[in-house]
C-alpha cells in the first residue's frame, strides 16, 4: 500500500471519528428528535425543488472534481476506502451541514441578518474551513476555499428553499463526499492539487 493511500486512510478514519464522536454526543439522549432536527422527519425533509437543486449542486460539484485524475480513478471504484469514504460521508454530511447551514444560519437568522447575508456567511465560513487542504501546498488550499464557497453558498441556497430543512443539503454533501473524498485525499498526499487545476508532473 503506497503513502497516498495509508494518509486518505488516515484521513477518512480521523473524520469518522471525531465527526462519528459528535453525531453519537448530540443524538444520544433522543435520536428521533435529532433526526427530526437534521429534517430527516415527515413533513420536515424539504420540498421537491430544495431536492432537485441538491441533486444538480451534487452533479456537478463531481463533475467539475473529476478533471483530477485521482478523483476520476477512484470515483468509482468500490474497495475498502469507498467503503470509509461513504461512512466519512455520513458524518461529514451530518455534521459540516449542521454547523455550516443550520448553527450559522439559524443563528444570523435569530439576529435578524438579511438572508442573503446568511447565505453568503454560510458560504464563506464553510470556504474558510476548508483552507485546511493547504497545509501542504498553499494553492491547493485557495482552490479548496474557492471550490468550497460556492458549493457552500450552493448549498445555503438550498437550505433556504427547502424551509430550513438540513436533509437535502446533507444529502448532497454526502454524495459528494462518498464520490470524491478517496480520490481527493490521495490526490493532495501525492501534492498533485493545483490552483484551480491539476498539477503537471
């Protein structure tokens, strides 16, 4: 097994367990009412248009990753890491859409932020979060940041049209996440990430 694979590893196992740690602390005491709180309950799961909308940021938030070639190798390919990758997703899909979308827009919400606002800080905070993919190389990390905003902003808007429900957002972010994670953290152990692009050889 090469380096790049034992760090996505590493990587994904880390996410399933802090991230696991946190979703089993909040829905520990009621799990109904937790999953009724991330919208996963009749009549709190969004609507047809907030699903749609997901399902297209989804589409083609993977189809802009997969011009990586490590993303595109590994889209598919269903192994022991695609298995930690979608359990990373769940987790990452529950938790990183809590924080983002319902903690941060319910919070400007409740101080009367305009919704555009809420939109746009829902997006940039989750940009910011994600310069982390530049520990290693600082352009890989404003590509994260910049790829990360406006799926973020993608995503708030859907919060918003789905009447503040979390489930559409966590679903696309878990299909993201299941799809491209394996590929993209093998891609940034090999430093292949770029600004906005590949990097050559």
């Amino acid at each position: 097994m090469d380096s790049a694979i034992k760090s996505a590893y590493i990587v994904l196992f880390s996410m399933i367990l802090w991230m696991g740690a946190l979703i089993v602390f909040l829905a520990a005491n009621d799990i109904p009412a937790f999953t009724a709180y991330l919208g996963f309950a009749r009549g709190e799961s969004g609507n047809l248009i907030s699903w749609l909308c997901a399902l297209i940021i989804a589409a083609l938030y993977i189809k802009s990753a997969s011009k990586n070639t490590d993303i595109r190798r590994y889209l598919f390919k269903l192994d022991f890491l695609k298995a930690a990758a979608i359990v990373a997703a769940v987790c990452a899909g529950i938790v990183e859409e809590m924080v983002f979308r319902k903690w941060i827009m319910d919070y400007l919400h409740g101080k009367n932020f305009s919704i555009y606002l809420q939109i746009v800080l829902s997006g940039l905070a989750f940009g910011l979060a994600h310069l982390l993919w530049g520990l290693r190389n600082y352009k890989a990390g404003i590509n994260a940041a910049l790829s990360t905003t406006i799926l973020g902003t993608a995503l708030a808007c859907v919060y918003v049209i789905g009447d503040r429900s979390l489930a559409p957002c966590i679903a696309a972010h878990f299909i993201i996440t299941a799809m491209i994670e394996p590929g993209l953290v093998i891609s940034a152990a090999r430093d292949r990430l770029g600004f906005w692009s590949e990097k050559s050889e």
